[in-house]
C-alpha cells in the first residue's frame, strides 16, 4: 500500500522543472508512464483502497494521479471498490472543480469519458452535470471556438432538461476550430500554455461518439432549439442559419437540416416579421431540397407576410397535424400569437404617433381572425412588446385607452463620453480577434485538398454562366464613368 501511495505522490515535480516547458513535458509523460505500468493487483488494492490514495493527493496539483483513480473505479466494474457511491461523486465533484486544465491535456480521452458519464445523467442533477460540463469545456478552452466530442451531448442535455442557463458560455461562443484539422501539427509540448485546444482535442474518446459532420449539423439544430425555448429568436435563427448552409458533401441534404430549415422559417417570422431570404452560401442542392419538402413552411411564411389573416388562419388550422408530426406546433402557435405584433410594429413606417384606437382598427389577430374586442386589450399587448424589446417607443396616457398613443422611438440614444470609448476599445478588440480567426482559417483552408476543389469546381461555373450569358460579368469590364461621353469599357 506504501509503495502504491508512493507511485502516484511523484507528482509534481518541483517547481523549477515546472518553469520550463521541456522539462514539466518529460516530468508528466514520465509520471504517466509509471501510472500505466501498475499491475493487475495493484489495480485491485487501488479499488479498495482508492479513499486513502486519493486523500494523499490534491486535485489541483496532481490532477494526473487523481484523474487516473477516478477512471479506474468507474472503468473497473468487476471489482467491490472501496469507495462510496456518495463518496465517489464527491471526488468526481471535487475534480472538476478543481482540476489544472494544462495536465489534463494529456489525459483527454480519460478526461472526455468522464465528463461524457457526467452528460448521462446518472451522476448529477441535469442543471448540476451542465454547469460542470460547460465550466470544465471552458477551462480548457476559455474561447470556446473549437468544436469537441463533448458538444453534442451538453447541447442535448442542456434542451432536454431545460438546464439551458449554466450552457450558455458554450451555445453562445462561435465554432472556428475541429480536432485533427489537416495542417494543424503544432510541436510545442502540450503543456504549453499557448498550444491552442484544437491541437490536444481528440475527435473522440471512450463512451464519446467519434465526431463526423453530421454532429455539428445536430448541435446547431439542438443549440437553436434551446434558444426557441428562451425565446431568444435572434439567436435561434442564427444557429439554425448554420445548419441548413452546411456544405452538402455529394449533393446529400441530411434531414437534420431539413428539419432546421422548417424552423428556420417559423423562427425568421418571429425575430423578422417575414420570410428571410436563403443566404448565398446555401448549396444549391438544399435549396431545391428545402423548396419541395418544407414548401408548406415556405407558403405559410408567404401568407404571413402578406397580411392575408383569413388564410393565415386557415392554413394553421387545416395543418395541425403536420405541424405536431414535425414538432413545431408551439412555434407555429407563436407566430401566430405574433401577426397582430408585427402588424403594430410595421405601423412605425406610417406613424411617429399614432391613437390605440388607430391600432386596433388598422390591426388583426391571427388567431382569432378579427380586431381587438377593446382599446384595453391595445395597450396590454403594445407594453408587452415594449417590455421585451420588440417595440421602440412609449404609450402616451389619456383619460383612458381610447385616448392614449403610441409614440414610437425615432433615432438613437446618444452615447455618453465615457459609453463612446468603451464601445470603441470593445470593438477594437473584436476586430483584433476576427483578424486572428481569419488568418488561421485562411491557412488552414488552402491547404485543404477539398477547399481548393471546390474553389476550382465554383471558377468553372462562373466562366460557364459567363460564356451562356454575356450580360453576367458586364460590371467587371467597365472601367471609368465620363458624365459627357458615357461609359468607357476595357475591349
């Protein structure tokens, strides 16, 4: 027992080998080396013994030895280990609390597993496990910007438990980075506190799915689903804006992303007021795809956007199936519940002023197909939609509703001396880093045999349509505008 407590108490070196990166690198993979070299029986008095062991080390500065105990008693079901289930999870707690995320970089796929245990639900409450999940993806990558095996499960965690708040540090931070991207070879040591997270993240690891391309499609539709439940509709019309122009690799549309697509449209209607338009990046072949299988999405969005209540209605009605089979039955609901409130807020193109009475005359609920019975009920919903941000203005009190305005918001609020500066030096700083992304992305993508295909396969239909049409280009060719003698072009 001694000599086992001895193997795992080597760790850390002191701290002159920890200043230098070299020599805390060859510390680690030694130590490592020595924890991989214990014994089936050694093992076995580990499982039994694994509280006194744990006692003698300290999460924080040796999360190495602690982590590989942990993995032990959770891998090594065949043995009585004599440890707790309580007190098991006090460990799992305490470790992840407190783990050195530059040691545990060397022990990812360990690391990964038990964070995925920790996603099933069996350790923790749901809002418990995602708070430990998204803090200890933070840890190792502040940024959040590359992508791991973990993702997918947190997001499908987070949504169906309605866990979403202690996740938002993950749903909110933007995807640059993959696990074992072509060119991404770095040879500093791990334990370099620069090598960034996508060159220690594995693409998968024990009890984690092996990450492929259809993950990232299903966490954006998981992640945009969660900003549905918040009512967030920026957001959710963001993510799922992500999933349905994800490249479609030999002209295949997953269902994944006709799904988003669907309620991409539904979502668009919330945070828009209309239908918008798919953006450029789409590939052609999902935009045909979305056409012929969400073109009862795409009718209903017509209907809404242009004004026809009667058969707004009866569309909703008549497919109440379809939308329950596809799930989209609440959001279908609140877009309906939005029709009479993106009517008001459109009456800000007309009016700077205008009566409630005005409103309720010149407004239509969809879901009941008819004005408002009274003034009242105008000015209910106008604060509701000034409370939560959908309308810029104030409602000018009368005698009583019937004599009240809306007074909608012109212009913007001035920023003081002191709110100038900060947003300035706030927006210098986001330009140094999209200036950061874009250089890394840059490199990588041309170097990538598929990037430069496609590139070459995109330069080929352009010189296509240039020679089938020869108005396409004309814009290229000319060079200078003379006012008196018209438009020189270059023959």
């Amino acid at each position: 027992m001694t000599s086992l407590k001895n193997v795992f108490k080597a760790f850390p070196p002191s701290m002159d080998v920890v200043e230098s990166t070299t020599q805390y690198d060859g510390a680690i993979k030694q130590y490592l080396a020595s924890l991989t070299q214990l014994s089936r029986e050694e093992r076995l008095d580990l499982t039994q013994s694994s509280i006194k062991v744990l006692d003698e080390i300290d999460a924080a500065d040796n999360s190495l030895g602690y982590l590989t105990i942990l993995d032990i008693l959770l891998e090594d079901a065949s043995s009585t280990p004599g440890i707790t289930r309580d007190e098991l999870l006090d460990r799992i707690l305490e470790f992840l609390l407190k783990f050195d995320p530059i040691q545990v970089r060397y022990m990812m796929a360990q690391f990964l597993s038990l964070l995925a245990r920790v996603s099933n639900g069996n350790y923790f409450s749901p809002l418990v496990a995602v708070d430990l999940i998204a803090t200890a993806m933070l840890r190792l990558d502040p940024a959040g910007s590359t992508f791991t095996p973990l993702h997918l499960p947190l997001a499908r965690l987070a949504y169906m438990t309605n866990s979403i708040e202690p996740a938002l540090g993950i749903l909110d931070a933007d995807i640059f980075f993959y696990p074992n991207m072509p060119g991404s070879i770095d040879t500093r040591p791990l334990c370099d506190p620069d090598v960034p997270p996508y060159h220690f993240m594995p693409s998968g690891a024990m009890r984690v799915e092996c990450l492929e391309s259809t993950h990232l499609i299903e966490y954006d539709l998981c992640r945009g689903m969660a900003y549905v439940s918040r009512r967030d509709w920026d957001k959710a019309l963001d993510v799922f804006e992500h999933a349905i122009t994800h490249p479609a690799k030999d002209k295949g549309v997953s269902k994944i992303m006709t799904e988003a697509h669907k309620k991409w449209v539904l979502v668009g209607l919330l945070s828009l007021g209309r239908l918008p338009p798919l953006p450029e990046r789409t590939p052609h072949m999902s935009q045909s795809t979305f056409e012929a299988a969400n073109g009862l999405y795409n009718s209903f969005a017509t209907l809404f956007q242009g004004n026809k209540t009667g058969e707004l209605k009866k569309m909703s009605e008549e497919n109440d199936q379809r939308w329950n089979e596809d799930g989209n039955a609440s959001l279908v609901a609140e877009v309906m519940a939005a029709y009479q409130k993106w009517q008001i807020v459109n009456l800000r193109d007309v009016y700077e002023r205008v009566s409630i009475a005005e409103v309720r005359r010149s407004t239509v609920s969809a879901e009941t197909g008819e004005p408002s019975v009274d003034d009242e009920t105008i000015v209910v919903l106008v604060r509701d939609m000034i409370k939560s941000g959908m309308l810029k203005g104030d409602i000018e009190e009368g005698q009583g509703a019937a004599d009240s305005y809306l007074s909608f918001a012109t212009g913007r609020r001035l920023l003081s001396e002191a709110e100038f500066t900060k947003e300035v030096a706030r927006r210098h700083e986001s330009i140094l880093s999209l200036s950061q992304l874009y250089r890394a992305t840059d490199v990588r993508l041309s170097g990538h045999q598929d990037f430069v295909c496609y590139l070459a396969k995109e330069e080929q239909r352009a010189e296509m349509d240039r020679e089938s049409d020869p108005a396409v280009g004309f814009e290229s060719q000319i060079e200078d505008e003379d006012l008196m003698t018209g438009i020189m072009a270059t023959i």
